[in-house]
C-alpha cells in the first residue's frame, strides 16, 4: 500500500489492517458449507501421524516369519503323529530266548512273554531254538523225547526244585552221570535261587534280602499309616490260640505226630484245611507248623502262609531258619525240653498283648514279597550269558547236600 493512500486513511483502520492480514479467498464450495453450518463450530481433525515405509516393510517381514515357523512346528507334529512309535520299543524287545517249561503247563497251555523270553510247554515249538530247558523236580517227570527238541548248541538242562526232593527222582543216574547241567532250587547254593515267596525291603519288592537285622523295639511308631492300622486291625481281631494244617508226612507214628497229641493234652488246638478262605486263619495267634526233615535253607510253605495272615509260625522240627527269615518273628521248638513247656509258653505270650505284638517288628523294615515271573530270573541268565554248564558241577552239587530226616 503506498503512502500517499495511507495519508488519506484514518487511524483506527491503518492499525485494523495490520492486526488482520488479508484473508484468502474463499472458494465457492467453501462459501456453501458455512453457510449451511453458519451455527456450528468448525473443528480440523488432525490425522495421526503416519508410520515411515521402512518400519512398515520390517513388521511384515517378521510376520511372516513367524507364521513360516508356525506352519513348519505344525507340519513336524503332524509328521510325528502319524509316525509309529513302537517300531523301535518291538525291535528292540523282540525275545531272541526261549525256554521250554518240560513237565509243567503254561497258563491256558499257550506260549507267554515273561522278561522279554518266550516260556512254552510246546515240546514242538520252532520259532526259537530252545535255550533252556526246565524240569520241575517237585513233580514227576521223564527225559525221554529230549533228543527231539530243537535247542541251541549250549541250551541247559535246569533242574528246578521249590521243595526238597524226594529219594525216587535222583536225578543221578546208576554211571554217576547226569543229563543236568543246571540248578534252580531254594537252595543257596543253586546255580540260581528259586522261590515261590521272599523277603524283601520295605518299599523295594524286587530286592531279596539276604541278612536281616535285629529286631526293633516300639516299632510302632515306626509303621506307614497304612501298615500301622491294618496290624493293629488284625491283632485285634485275635480270637483263638493255635491252629495247624495237616501235613502229608505227619502221622501217629511219627516223632511230629506224637508231638501233636503231646501238645493237645495242654492246648485247645483247631484244625483248618487252608488260610485261603477269607479270615481262617486271622482269629489264630499262633500256627503250629510241622516239618519232618531238617533240609538246609528250606522254608516250609505254611511259614509264609503264617506271617502273610498275621499269625505267628511255632515251627516244630525242620532246619535252622536263623538266616532265613527275620529274627523274633517266629517259635521253635528246639528253645524248649517238652511240648509241655511250650505249651505254657504259647499260654504266656498270648495273654499278655504288648509281648505278642513284638513278634510283627519285621513289618517296620521287611516285606514277604511273591515271585509273579517265576522264570524272569532265569531268562535274564540266559540273556546276559549263552554258556553251557557241564554235568560234572550238577553232580558235585547234588552230591554234597545232606537232608536227613527226623528221628522216629
């Protein structure tokens, strides 16, 4: 604006020009809207503010490979779905041993699977040449139709015994020679230790223990929970003194027979045909048990059957069990004069219950524990070494056990 203009102008509006540039000038469209909103307040709305185009390539990348990875991780777990997984477990556990069970009959007479070794009574069988073959003494038995077996070059020929053996199956034959070449028996001394029942740690089934240790006093407070109530149940229960089951040896005429009638002329003694049956023999403290012959390492059956039902053994004849079963959890005989002093003693300890509950200390440490997988022990023999034993050491064997009988 040229001053010659300006000097004409008043004063008030030089200054309203200069507080208020010109405005721009507004388009027709911009004409239209405020008129149609003359009342309305007129806001901008600021955009937010736009990511640059670098940022924006490098999260589509990392999209897209974490979706790349996820489709990877999901195709490899399908893959493994589908796999077989057994193809490795059957290969490696597919028996390679077989063992011919000669005189005893398998469950349902078919062939089974015990610790990876086929266990057959099919004389005939093919798929494996036989590695072993066992012969169970305590039944009777004939070797003839062995040549026909098929068997390894260095299978055995097991003599297996649960029970000393009677004097008609020496396994000896008149030249002193013998077809066995190895033992399995409750012998100690066996080549392998067989048993129908054991003892073991408490908790470890599969451990036999071998040396037991004295025995705990005020073990009850030592007991599991579980252990402690059901004693305490069945001590409680006791109702009768003694009982006995008929042994096949025993009669009038023997020293176990005329100790029997000693012992009834001061006891009231029940007679039971088996402990099987629910509670026959829970009500008894006590279970007379009779054995004619005095064989090293042997445990009458009736022992276990005892202690498994929570009734104290009172052994009458057979060996020293010393270092056989826990110490204090049985009576012999031998620690008195007469059936009479016995007699008392049987009295004594059942009338007074804090002495009779000692007898179940080994409950505290030790387990009686059965033999599921008789053969199991013979298969892992078998696995761990192919070598053939020689006769010879079977007839040494056999030779140097001395089981004599009891005195009439």
């Amino acid at each position: 604006m040229s001053i010659d203009r300006l000097r004409g102008m008043p004063i008030g509006k030089i200054l309203s020009s200069r507080q208020h540039p010109p405005r721009r000038r507004l388009e027709e469209s911009d004409v239209e809207d405020s008129s149609n909103n003359t009342d309305t307040e007129s806001f901008i709305e600021i955009p937010p503010p736009s990511r640059s185009s670098g940022m924006s390539r490098r999260l589509t990348n990392s999209r897209n490979l974490i979706l790349k990875w996820i489709i990877c991780l999901s195709g490899i777990f399908v893959l493994l779905h589908f796999v077989p997984r057994h193809i490795d477990r059957e290969y490696k556990y597919q028996p390679e041993v077989a063992i011919l069970l000669w005189n005893d009959e398998n469950v349902n007479g078919l062939d089974s699977n015990q610790c990876h070794c086929v266990i057959t009574s099919n004389r005939n069988y093919t798929k494996l040449p036989i590695d072993a073959v066992v012969v169970n003494a305590d039944r009777p038995y004939s070797m003839d139709g062995l040549d026909k077996v098929a068997h390894t070059p260095d299978y055995l020929v097991v003599y297996a015994n649960l029970h000393p053996p009677h004097l008609d199956q020496n396994p000896i034959n008149i030249h002193g020679e013998s077809i066995f070449n190895y033992s399995m028996s409750y012998r100690w001394d066996s080549d392998l230790v067989w048993a129908e029942y054991y003892f073991s740690r408490l908790g470890r089934p599969s451990e036999r223990v071998v040396n037991f240790t004295a025995p705990v006093i005020s073990f009850m407070n030592r007991l599991p929970s579980k252990v402690s109530s059901r004693l305490r149940l069945n001590l409680r229960f006791k109702q009768y003194l003694a009982m006995y089951m008929q042994c096949k040896d025993m009669n009038a005429s023997t020293k176990q027979g005329r100790y029997l009638m000693q012992m009834r002329e001061h006891l009231e003694l029940s007679y039971i045909d088996s402990c099987h049956t629910t509670n026959n023999c829970a009500p008894y403290k006590f279970m007379l048990i009779f054995e004619s012959r005095r064989c090293p390492d042997y445990v009458h059956p009736h022992f276990y059957t005892a202690l498994a039902n929570f009734v104290v053994p009172v052994l009458i004849g057979g060996g020293n069990l010393s270092q056989l079963v826990p110490p204090g959890s049985y009576i012999s005989d031998e620690d008195f004069h007469s059936p009479f002093e016995l007699a008392q003693h049987l009295q004594m300890i059942s009338s007074q219950p804090l002495l009779y509950e000692q007898f179940f200390w080994w409950h505290s440490k030790y387990a009686i524990s059965y033999n599921k997988q008789p053969y199991c022990a013979l298969c892992k023999q078998l696995r761990s070494s192919r070598r053939q034993r020689i006769s010879v050491e079977f007839v040494q064997w056999w030779t140097v056990y001395q089981c004599p009988g009891s005195e009439d």
